[in-house]
C-alpha cells in the first residue's frame, strides 16, 4: 500500500453530459455517493454531502487514501436514477507546488543525520539567512540541505573549503569595544553583528577625554587593529525651566525629564505643560538650560508667543508608553481600524502578517512625531488584491518595541 495522503477534490458534474439513460435529460440531481475501488450497488456507497435539488453540484471530498486508489463517484437524477460511476485514480500531488523553505542546517565532514545538524534560520520570505561556520580547515567538506514545508529534508549540497589569500567575500562576523585600556584581543566589550555585516552600535557612557577603541573580526576569523577616537562632548542628561512673568516677577527653577535621545526642545514642552498653562498672557520670557554630567550650559531665553501656547497645550495629552489597542470591528468585513500610542518621536513600522508569518500588507512605515493614531487597513494586500477569510496578526514594531494584536477577516 503507498504513502496516505490527505487530498481534496472539488468536482463540478453536469447532469446532461454525465448520465446514459433514456430518461428526459432535464433533471435535477438529488443525491450522490463514492466508492473506492469496488462497487458496493447503486445506493450502497459513501453518501457525499452537497447542496441537491439543481442541475449542477458542487463536491468537496477530503479522503485520506493511499496512492492509485480508484475513487468512483456517481448521483441519482430526480426521476431515481444513477448514473454510471465516473472513476478517478488518485496520484499524489506535483512534488514542489506551493512548498517553500522552512528550516535548515549545515554540518562539517560528518553527517550526524537529518534534523540533528546545526540549525541556519530561515525567514518567513523561505530565505536562508546568511551564517558563519567557525574554525573551517583547508579542506573541510561543508553540506548544507534544507526542509520544505511539505517535511521534506533535501539530499546535502557540499562545498570544499579552501582559505583565500585575500579579503575576497569576507565579511564582518564579530566586533568589539573597550574604553583607555585594552584587555586584550577578544576580551573587549562585544558589538552585535547583524547577519548581512552591520554593526549594530550600543549605548556607551563616557566622560570627557574618554578614549574608545573599536575592533572587528571579519569571516575568516581574522582580527582588525584597534581604532580609536578621544570622546568630547555628552549626551545632555538634565534641564531646566524658568518663567520671567510681565510684572518682573519669576518662577521658580523647575526640572524637566528627559529620556534617552530625546529631542531637549520636545522635552521642554512637555514640562511646561505639566505647568498646566492654560492662559499664556501674562507670561513675558522663558528661560531653559541643559546641563551634562561635565557642563552646565548657560540660561537660554526665549519670548514667549502664542505658537509656545498652542504647542504646549498640544502635548498634554501625549500618551506616556508604546501601545498597539484591538481593532475594532474585530471580526471585521471589509475593513477595521487600527489604534496606536507613540509616546516618542520615533521610527515606526505597523504591518499586517498571516499565520505562516507571510507580510500581507505594510500599512505604515517612517518617522512619527509623539501622538496617538489611527491606520484603516480594507483587507487587501501590498498588491491592493483582496485577501480570503482568516486570522491575520497585526505587529506594531519601533526599536526595541513590538507589540502584536489577531485581527479576524470573516466574508
């Protein structure tokens, strides 16, 4: 017996073409059966559930059977009867149709066996993502063989290692940092890689004349000489406010929060409007400096103008944190709408996936200023072709920041 399979089969019989009687031939059908392999006698099959009563019908069988079964199917007219069976023989489907990548591994010399090898991601797009094999000899044999979404595994593809003697395909597979004093070659404080060579910088904190040295590693495993440069200048890490009113009087010095990268203009208005200024016109000058862990920077002084008012008054009610809500309708036919909170000027990307982490749509992407929006998405894809019923997964992603939401399309 072969491999059992699971198929479906949607057929479309006509009842003029398909019965062999003397009978008007302007019937309807009412019912139908299948068999496999051998007739049971009209009536006696698998009855095949359908919508009857008109000359046409639609079947949707879902069999597990083995490979070269014989499925006979045949319908009864409105006037009692069958036709002759109309046979099919299953085969298994095209072997490639419709798969893609979903898994991958390499190994070195030896096979350890399949799915026992060392892991290489695969995107959601079924792309290899690109990996580094470390301590390779002249003349290590590396396969590397892959698994469709069928569970399928490929026979290994080979490739024989041999050293260049230049920087022919090298690429950057590690890096490194240490502020004054080397600690050595590979001690360093690590710097992520990215998979295509980018370096992916980290917060560092430094004082004035701080000297930093960055040193990589490239894919042959060879380290660069350490470079440095003298640090000069910091980050701002505090500010503050004053108020001058008309009558000469002041405010009080008042500090204001300011988060990491945070635009220092932003920041202000912000403490500002935690002043609660409602009424601007007795306010004459606003003074504001900003200080780093080395500097206190000198008053700055600003007159105050009805645009100051209304941009205050703006930010007061700027959301606080990152936040993805629930579309709403959900389920939803055609389109829902999307709800975020950004509590940061920031970069941005909110984009529809199915449930195999396919991107269906990109509805938004690029730099927002701090708010909170709302994005319609009308159940289409990026090709502006309308998508089937499902569950899809909305993904709201800034820096560090991802928050997913299910959102259901019922047609």
């Amino acid at each position: 017996m072969g491999k059992v399979i699971f198929i479906g089969l949607l057929i479309l019989l006509l009842l003029a073409p398909g019965y062999s009687q003397t009978y008007p031939r302007d019937q309807n059908i009412v019912a139908g059966e299948y068999f496999l392999n051998t007739d049971p006698g009209e009536g006696n099959g698998t009855p095949i559930e359908a919508y009857y009563g008109l000359s046409t019908v639609s079947v949707n069988l879902n069999l597990d059977i083995p490979e070269n079964t014989v499925v006979y199917i045949r319908f009864k007219s409105s006037n009692g009867t069958w036709s002759a069976p109309r046979a099919i023989l299953y085969k298994p489907p095209v072997p490639n149709r419709g798969a893609y990548l979903i898994a991958a591994e390499y190994f070195v010399n030896h096979d350890p066996g399949v799915g026992k090898a060392n892991p290489v991601e695969v995107d959601y797009a079924g792309n290899i993502r690109p990996f580094i094999i470390d301590s390779l000899k002249k003349g290590d044999v590396v396969y590397l063989r892959v698994k469709d979404s069928y569970g399928r595994w490929s026979a290994p593809n080979m490739a024989v290692y041999n050293p260049v003697s230049a920087n022919r395909g090298a690429m950057l597979a590690r890096g490194e940092y240490f502020i004054n004093t080397d600690p050595g070659v590979g001690h360093g404080t690590p710097i992520e890689i990215d998979p295509f060579g980018k370096v992916v910088l980290p917060e560092i904190s430094l004082v004035r004349g701080d000297r930093i040295y960055f040193r990589f590693q490239d894919s042959f495993g060879r380290w660069g000489p350490a470079r440095w440069f003298e640090y000069q200048y910091q980050d701002i890490v505090a500010a503050e406010y004053m108020l001058q009113y008309k009558n000469g009087s002041t405010s009080q010095i008042k500090s204001m929060t300011i988060q990491p990268h945070e635009d220092p203009g932003l920041a202000f208005f912000k403490a500002l409007s935690d002043e609660v200024i409602t009424d601007g016109s007795n306010i004459d000058t606003l003074y504001i400096r900003f200080k780093t862990n080395d500097i206190v920077g000198q008053w700055h002084k600003f007159s105050f103008q009805e645009e100051f008012l209304s941009d205050i008054l703006a930010l007061k009610d700027l959301p606080t944190e990152f936040k993805l809500y629930t579309n709403y309708p959900n389920p939803f036919n055609p389109s829902t709408t999307i709800r975020y909170d950004l509590p940061i000027k920031t970069k941005i990307r909110v984009t529809i996936y199915n449930l195999l982490g396919q991107k269906v749509r990109t509805l938004v992407e690029g730099e927002q200023p701090p708010g909170r929006y709302t994005v319609l998405w009308n159940g289409k894809n990026d090709a502006g072709q309308p998508v089937a019923s499902g569950i899809y997964i909305c993904l709201l992603k800034s820096g560090h920041f991802q928050q997913s939401h299910r959102l259901i399309l019922l047609k």
